[in-house]
C-alpha cells in the first residue's frame, strides 16, 4: 500500500464535490507547484515552478476519469552547446482512477490501472510519465544548433567560418614569418 495522500499536496485532487453517479462532471482550473525531479536529465520542470492544470473530472461507473492539460515550465541544457534553454511544455492527460472496491480494482494491478485513496487522487505519477514522454532526450536550443568547437570548446557561431585547429607546419610558420617581416 503507498503512504497516504495528503489532500494539502500540490498535485492530490478531491473528488469530493464531484457527485457519484457516471457522467457527473467537474472541471478543476488552478495552478499547482511542480514536485521535485519532474523531467529528463537534461531539460526538467523546475521543482516549485508553477504547473498550469486544466482538467476535467468525470465520474465513470469504475471511477473517476481525469483528462485534460497541464502546462509547465521547462529549464535544461542545450547537448550540442550547453546554452541554457527555456520552455513550455504542454502534456494532455487521461487516466482513470478506479474506486478502490470496483471490478477494475479487482481485475488490475494498481500499477496498470491508478487507484482513488477515499476522495482523493494522486495526478502526480500520471503527470511525471506524461511529462517524460514529451520532452526530448536530447534538448537543442535550436534545431540547427551548430554545437561547440571540439579544439576550443567556443561555439561555432562566434567563430569565423575558416576556424580550424589544423597543426600548422612549422617549416611554413616560419615562412609567414619571412613574409610578415617583409611587408
Ligand atoms: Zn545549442
Ligand atoms: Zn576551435
């Protein structure tokens, strides 16, 4: 059994006010604080930053059915530059939380199918799997990213498009030299 939801968690919804009987709806639009850890390695949602949730909450005969949209901020890392990247990310949601004492209680597992704990709902491992699944593994701050240097580590837009570390021959080293003197 998990611990117990607190109902004064960001993300644990009351159904209390939503009636029991299948097609009652209610929707629920306010803002929530982003748990930690909300991401991928490289680009996450800012643990306390403000998430966005607008859903929806049916009443279905097994349960509570949660769909909708939560909108968030998103920070991470370019992998091609390393240049800090902003965003927002939108994922829908559509999950269904079964009455503990319904047949999909019964005839699931409760990491197939989630579970209400008395009128509450946890939103939070539904949002962390959306969540993972819309950002990207490897974030660019832009598509054409042309990345660092490999040499000098400076990023090639504020290098010169004839940049490059090839060893010079020292032999002509010393004739540019000869030249530089002459002129
Ligand atoms: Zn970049
Ligand atoms: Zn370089």
């Amino acid at each position: 059994m998990p611990a117990h939801l607190d109902p004064r968690a960001p993300l644990v919804l009351d159904t209390r006010e939503l009636p029991r009987s299948p097609g009652a709806m209610r929707e629920v639009r306010r803002s929530a604080q982003a748990p930690g850890d909300l991401g991928v390695e490289l680009i996450s949602v800012p643990a306390g930053a403000e998430l966005a949730l607008d859903l929806r909450l049916q009443s279905v005969s097994e349960g509570v059915l949660v769909s909708g949209s939560v909108t968030a901020p998103v920070e991470g890392e370019c992998g091609r530059c390393l240049r800090p990247i902003s965003d927002t990310v939108v994922v829908d949601l559509a999950e269904l939380y079964a009455y503990p004492d319904s047949t999909t209680a019964e005839t699931t597992d409760e990491e197939e199918v989630s579970r209400l704990e008395g009128d509450l709902l946890d939103l939070e491992p539904a949002l962390r799997d959306a969540v993972v699944l819309a950002l990207p593994t490897n974030p660019v701050c832009r598509a054409d990213c042309p990345g660092l240097c490999s040499e000098c580590g400076v990023h090639w837009d504020d290098l010169p498009d004839d940049h490059s570390h090839e060893a010079v021959d020292p032999r002509w080293a010393a004739l540019g030299k000869i030249k530089a003197s002459e002129e």
